[in-house]
C-alpha cells in the first residue's frame, strides 16, 4: 500500500534551536498533508497541515514546506520549547480519504 | 463540541479469543477510522469506513473485522488475538467524505493478550 516514511524516528534538540522533520510519499494523487502531535498519554492532534495548492504555511513557530516534484514534505519548529517534546506524525492522504501516517518522531526539547 | 468515545479502554484477552472494540462520535462527521499504534511503526490504518454502511480495507486489515453500524459508530473485531499481543488501538473520524480534512481521535482502546 501506500507508504508515508518519516525521519527521524529521535531528534534532540537543545531549548530554543530549531528542529526539523522530514516525511516522503509515494502517491502523486497526496493532496492533503497534515501533522499531529500527540503527548504522552493522550490522542495525537492536528497541529498544522498543508494542502498541495501550497508550498508553505505558517502557524506561529510551525512551519510546514511541501515538495510536490520531490513529494516531501517537512515540519519546522523554530524556537522550541519544553513543551514542544512529544511525538509527532506526518500523514498523507488523497481524494479517496485513506490517510496514511509516518512512523512518528519523538521529539525532545533538551533544557 | 464533539467527542470521539471509543470502549472499552483497557481490554486483556486470551490467545486465539474474538475481542471486539466500539468506537463512537458524535460529531456528525462522515469518515471513520481505525488505525493501531504500535511503538516505533507509527499509526497502521486496519480499516476506514467513509458513510454508513461503507467499509475500505486499509494496509493492516487482515486478522480484523469492522462494521459501520450506523453514521456514528465504528466498531472493530480482532478475529483471533495473537499472544502475547500488545497494542493501542485508535479510532478517528472526518468531517465530510471526498474532501479531506483533519482526523479527530479517540482516546484509544489498550489491548493485552495473554
């Protein structure tokens, strides 16, 4: 089937630096890409997504960049924090409304 | 608001028992889901169902049942739960079918087998 791969699987990062995920697909009819976080213990929650008529969007210190030629797409969080560590997942999907997710990468914001 | 109950939450099975999990919403939405989350692979979707009545095989759906019993309820049957089997198993649902919007999760179902 369709598979979304996600790198990398672990990232430290120290409080304030940046930190970057990067997510490939396979299938070219991907038109929907969102991402989720999700802490520990509870359910993963859309945080910010991008549509394939864009090639970038901002929401305050998250960033998305979607390569459609490439078909990748990449989760930037500028100026992290302590409460940014949690897991978090990237996820495609087309018009036949199967999404399909990464494999996830736990985040840690180091103090 | 709306809310996405799935049950039980902690379910312990036997090897080779059927375990069925249930998975509410009551959002209206169209797309339901059900993935299972295993450590490190991420989230496997099992199976989808995009109205009632409607039901999509997804990458992990061998060994599984579903049924869309009705628009606001999804439920999953492991037809033979293997030992030693350990897994979270999520629910989600979307707004409208053929227009893709974000997933809404529940708060999972836990399963054990001994």
């Amino acid at each position: 089937g369709e598979q979304v791969e996600q790198l990398p699987s672990i990232l430290r990062v120290q409080e304030g630096s940046s930190a970057s995920i990067n997510c490939s697909y396979e299938d070219s009819a991907s038109n929907y890409f969102p991402w989720y976080k999700q802490e520990p213990g509870e359910n993963p929650k859309l945080i910010i997504d991008i549509r394939s008529n864009m090639e970038r969007k901002q929401i305050q210190e998250l960033i998305v960049l979607l390569d459609k030629k490439a078909k990748r797409f990449s989760l930037h969080i500028t100026d992290t924090q302590p409460g940014d560590s949690a897991m978090y997942f990237c996820a495609a999907s087309s018009n036949t409304n199967k999404v399909v997710f990464g494999t996830g990468t736990r985040l840690q914001v180091l103090p | 608001g709306g809310i996405i109950t799935q049950t039980p939450k902690f379910l312990i099975g036997q090897e080779g028992q059927k375990l069925t999990l249930k998975c509410q919403q009551n959002f209206n939405h169209d797309t339901m889901y059900w993935y299972r989350q295993d450590s490190g692979k991420g989230l496997r979707l099992i199976y989808y169902s995009i109205t009632e009545n409607d039901l999509q095989k997804g990458d992990l759906s061998e060994g599984y049942d579903a049924s869309r019993e009705k628009k606001s309820s999804f439920s999953l049957t492991v037809t033979s739960a293997q030992k030693n089997e350990m897994a979270v198993f999520l629910c989600a649902s979307s707004i409208v079918a053929s227009i893709n919007e974000r997933l809404f999760f529940g708060h999972g179902t836990k399963l054990s087998v001994l």
